[in-house]
C-alpha cells in the first residue's frame, strides 16, 4: 500500500512505503518474564517467530505490522488486561487467528468463558506439543 502526501504541484514528495502485513509465528501478550522466556526457548528449540507485548497498545501495534500464527495470551495480567483483550480479539476482523491462554488460575470455566485453549503456569507442560500440531500439523511428534 502506498501513502503520500497530499499533493503539491512545485515540490511532489516520493511516496512512503508502508510494510507490507507479514506472517509472525506467534504473538504473545504478557508481562510475565517466565512466560516470555519460556516461549522464546520453544521458539528457538522448534524455529518459529514471537513477538512479545506487555500493553494492549502494544499489542495492536503488532497487528498492525503483522499477522500471526498464534496469539497467546495471559490471563493473569493486572486489571484482567489478557481476558478483554482475548475477548475483544475475538470478535474482531482477526478473530480466526488461533488463540492459547496461559493463567495460574484453575478455574475450569475459564477455557469456556474465554474461548481458548488454557495452559497452566508455571510450567505451561503441553503447550509445545499443541504449538508444533498448530504449525506442523502433518509432521510426527
């Protein structure tokens, strides 16, 4: 997509590239630094892409630029920030992204209520295997 100034018939800026929407593996939205660190060694040890972002802001920013694989999101952020954003991502025009949740809760309502497969921490065990089934789901783990 181009963007350009409106134009000026003495002086006719080139116009501004915008980046085009590329693929990321996984978007994550925490602020956890355990959660983060632990995605960051699956993405290294399996080979795909994640993007962290701590504020909703942020967050969009990143959809913005990118479109994920996954978007995986934590429940325990201060003001229950991950739930509404989960919900509101959601109902958006992104909606069809995959979605895991990652919560210290064990509420077992909490996958219904947010529409999402729900991991817990601190561990986050199987969340490695339902990532690479996600993005390998031909390949024998």
């Amino acid at each position: 997509m181009l963007v350009s100034a409106p134009s000026n018939p003495a002086s006719t800026p080139a116009p501004v590239r915008r980046p085009e929407k590329t693929a990321a593996a996984v978007l994550a939205f925490t602020a956890d630094p355990e959660v983060r660190d632990l995605l960051l060694e699956l993405a290294i040890a399996e080979g795909f892409g994640v993007r962290c972002a701590a504020s909703e802001a942020e967050a969009g920013e990143i959809l913005d630029l990118e479109r994920p694989g996954l978007v995986l999101v934590d429940l325990d952020m201060p003001s229950r920030a991950g739930t509404k954003f989960l919900r509101s991502f959601r109902q958006g025009p992104l909606g069809e992204i995959p979605c895991i949740a990652v919560t210290a809760s064990n509420d077992p309502m909490l996958a219904v209520s947010v529409d999402a497969s729900i991991f817990y921490k601190p561990d986050l065990t199987g969340i490695d295997a339902a990532i690479g089934r996600l993005f390998w789901p031909d390949a024998t783990r």
